[in-house]
C-alpha cells in the first residue's frame, strides 16, 4: 500500500480517475443470508420493451428451477444476464451471499438456445479446451469420454464443429458445459433438436448434477418433460414473474394438478 510522510511534498491534486461504471445497479435490499444463487429486482430494458421487469427468483444447490413462460416472456434475457453475457439494468445476481459481477461466468455455464460451436475445432478440441480454460480438475479426460459416449458423438471425437448436425451441436454444449462443473448450470430450451436417446441422457445428466449438490435454471416450452424433475418454477410473463415458488406447494394450492394445467391458468 502506498504510504507518504508528512514531510514528503505535496504532489499536485491527480485529476480523479474516470468514474468505472458499475456493473449494474443495486436497487432493492442486500443478499438474504440463503445459499446458492440468488437474483433479486433484476431489470433488462432493450429499446420499448422491458424484457426482464424486476425479477426476484432463488435457487439453492441441489435444486432444479424451471423457468417458465409464453414466448417473449424474458425467459433468454433473464439467463444472459445471469450468464454474464448481458448487462442488466439494475438488480442483483448473488451466489451463497455474494454478490456476482462481471466475473460470474466463473460460477455459471449456459448452454444457449442456439447451439453455436466453433467451426475450426474437433468435437475433442471443445472439450480439451473446456478442461483447460476452466481448469477441471485432471480426471476430465475420462469424464469427458463418458460425455460423448452418453451423447452419441464418441465417433465424432475428430470432427469439427462445421461437421455437426444441430443436435449434434447441442449436445456437444451440453457435455462442454457439465464438463466445466460450474455450481450453477443454465439452460435454455435444452431440449430442442435432440433425440428421444440424447432428451432422456440431458434428463438423467440434469438428475446427476442435482444430486452432487449443482444448481441448475432451465427455461422450457416442454413441460411434461419437466413436471416430474424441477423442485422450483418461476412462469414469468412480460418479464414479470406470476408465479414462483416449490412445485409441490403451488401444484397441493392448486389441487395437485400438473404443470402444463397450472401453467395455462396462469398465463390464460
Ligand atoms: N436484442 C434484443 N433487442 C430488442 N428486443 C429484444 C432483444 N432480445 C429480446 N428482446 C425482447 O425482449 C423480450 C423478451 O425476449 P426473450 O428472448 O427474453 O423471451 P423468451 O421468453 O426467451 O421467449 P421465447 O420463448 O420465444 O424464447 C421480447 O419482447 C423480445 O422482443
Ligand atoms: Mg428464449
């Protein structure tokens, strides 16, 4: 830390750096004390439109939260933002208390909704690369074979991105992003374009993740595929959430019935 005498000459006043602009703003009150990721009056404006409308949502490590909502409801605005990739308004993005800026992509992985892969490296070369920017620990490379294999794409291990079908792209984000073992997973409509095989595997990979204590946000049109595996939902319309909570609590409010039937009363 600089230090200065008494004695030592004043210097003149240095003109005041320019002022870095906060990341965003905080506007309702500090991180409650709960663990996992916390999101609290988070705002995202494009020109007209307020895609993200002071969204307020939790979810702890081993809990599955389905983000829910008709189209342009802000279900992909909420989770660039979450992901870092898009600079919210105002609000507030915490992970067991603290509060996350630019620097979160560290704790959350997002598979988009458009499975871009680069075009120029092998299906190997993302995950050698996942392993190595994130710095996984040195079982990976097993890890990562079980990935393709669980995903069809073990004789795709040479080919490069160009070469892949969409789905096949999809799945290889997948395994990039479990790769990574970052403490918060977030996905956006997973789903389409995979197989029946590759839908049941993300499934059972979603389950996995869950239990070894990950924290997993995943926006679905799908909700039957849904209803039996997500712990919390949020149905968010216009950008405002109308409905969160425990699944098992909303569905016994509301006469134990499904998702798809809740969803429809809602956003009727
Ligand atoms: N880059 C952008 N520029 C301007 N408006 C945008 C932009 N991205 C999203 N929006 C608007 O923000 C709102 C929310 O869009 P968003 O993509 O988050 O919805 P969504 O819930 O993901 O919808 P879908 O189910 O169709 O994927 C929409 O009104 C949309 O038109
Ligand atoms: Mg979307």
């Amino acid at each position: 830390m600089e230090q200065r005498g008494p004695s030592e000459p004043q210097a003149p006043p240095a003109p005041a750096p320019p002022q870095a602009r906060p990341e965003f703003e905080v506007v309702p009150q500090p991180v409650a004390g709960t663990g996992g990721l916390t999101v609290e009056g988070l705002v995202k404006g494009f020109d007209q439109v307020t895609a993200v409308d002071r969204l307020t949502m939790a979810v702890r490590p081993g809990e599955i939260l389905a983000l829910l909502g008709p189209n342009g409801a802000g279900k992909t605005t909420t989770l660039l933002c979450l992901a870092g990739l898009l600079r919210p308004d105002a609000g507030m993005i915490a992970w067991d208390g603290r509060r996350l800026g630019v620097e979160r992509s560290r704790q959350m992985a997002l598979i988009s909704e458009t499975p871009e892969v680069y075009e120029m490296l092998t299906v190997w070369e993302h995950l050698v690369f996942v392993a190595r920017s994130c710095k996984v620990d040195s079982s990976w490379p097993a890890r990562a074979e079980r990935l393709l294999e669980r995903f069809d794409l073990t004789d795709k291990r040479d080919t490069l991105g160009d070469g892949l079908s969409k789905g096949m792209r999809q799945k290889l984000l997948i395994a990039c992003a479990v790769l990574a073992r970052t403490p918060v997973l977030l996905l956006d409509e997973p789903m389409i374009g995979l197989d029946p095989k590759g839908q049941r595997e993300l499934r059972d990979l979603l389950v996995e993740i869950r239990g070894q204590g990950g924290a997993i946000v995943v926006s679905t049109h799908l909700l039957e595929y849904i209803d039996t595996l997500c712990d919390r939902i949020v149905i968010l319309n216009k950008g405002r959430a109308i409905l969160s909570g425990g699944l098992d609590e909303i569905r016994h409010q509301r006469n134990d019935r499904n998702l798809e039937d809740i969803f429809l009363e809602v956003t009727r």
